[in-house]
C-alpha cells in the first residue's frame, strides 16, 4: 500500500508536465514584470515575497499528485525546461534583453540617481546597505553602482578607493625601480671631486 501510494503519480504525466511547464511561464512573466527588485532582494519583504511564491505555486505544480514520482517529474521537468530557456535566451542579445531586461545604474559618479530607485521601487537605505556590503563605506566612493537584470548590485569604487591589484603593485615596484636605476646612473656620472 504505502509502495504504490509513493510511486504511483495521481493525475497523468502529460497535466503534471503541462502543469509544471504553465507555472514556470508564469512565474518568469511575472518576475519580469516584477522587476528586478524582486529578484535582489534588498529588503526582508522581497525575501518573504519569494519564499511565499514557491509555496504559493505548489499547488498548481503538483495538483492533487503527493506521490514521489510526480514530484520528481514535476522536478526533472523544471530543471529541463530552464536548462533549455537559458540556452535559447542566451543565444540572442535581443531575448536577452526581452525576458530578462537590462541593467539599471543607480549611483553614477558618487551620486544617487532618484530616478532610478524610484522606478525600481527601492528605498535609498537599502542600496546603500547593499552597496556597503560591496566595499563601499561611502556613497561619494562609488564611480557606478548597476542592478543587473539578473538582480546582482554591481558596485564599482572610483580610483582612489579600490584596492590595489597585483598589477597595481607591479606597475609601481617597476616605476620605483626605473627611478632608483636613474638616479644611481645620474650618481655614477658625475665626476670625481679632486682630492685634496
């Protein structure tokens, strides 16, 4: 009894693919709609937003279905399906651009654009929070701060705030040098003061 309750799907494969593949649809229309707020999660109510999504569209995945082996088609069909859009989408720059969007820059030269966080729905205070957790203590510090479309804060700090690469630090163990050689070979060129 409880073997075949476990193993045996509830409701035909074709509605439970068809289920799963009309939520996914759904779910990324409204995401895109939604924005990439959302999907940044800059605040705790856009983190509850998206734990309650998934329990909100259970239902509709699975239907009156409780068995194992719909939950894993339910499963594998999500995992294909997204394995294949993302392999479609990135193929073009213009579906790119149509399901998932384009950058938004909200700090430009250490200035907030309102603008910007305005459209997105986002409260200063959580960009700046964000923004901190990225290495910048100050607003003035950031040359361009950029919410991808994929909900990632990109920050970016002006010169004088970034850290050194190793490249930084080659560039300038090689200027010194070229400068100490110079200066020695001005030494070694001078003449001898005669001895008195």
């Amino acid at each position: 009894m409880i073997w075949h309750d476990l193993w045996s799907i509830q409701i035909p494969a074709a509605e439970k693919v068809l289920r799963t593949v009309l939520v996914y649809i759904g779910l990324a229309l409204l995401l895109r709609l939604g924005g990439k707020r959302d999907l940044a999660q800059l605040n705790s109510f856009d983190l509850v937003v998206m734990l309650l999504l998934s329990n909100v569209v259970q239902n509709a995945v699975i239907g009156s279905d409780n068995s194992l082996t719909g939950g894993l088609l339910g499963a594998a069909v999500l995992v294909a399906l997204n394995a294949g859009m993302v392999r479609m989408v990135n193929r073009s720059p213009r579906l790119v651009r149509l399901f998932e969007g384009r950058p938004t820059t909200l700090i430009r030269n250490g200035h907030v654009i309102q603008k910007a966080l305005h459209r997105l729905g986002l409260r200063r205070a959580d960009v700046v929070a964000a923004c901190r957790r990225q290495g910048a203590d100050q607003i003035s510090e950031i040359s361009d701060a950029t919410l991808s479309p994929g909900g990632a804060l990109v920050v970016t700090l002006d010169e004088d705030h970034r850290n050194a690469t190793i490249g930084d630090l080659r560039r300038e163990n090689e200027r010194l040098l070229t400068q100490f050689r110079d200066e020695l070979a001005k030494l070694q060129a001078r003449p001898n003061p005669p001895a008195a």
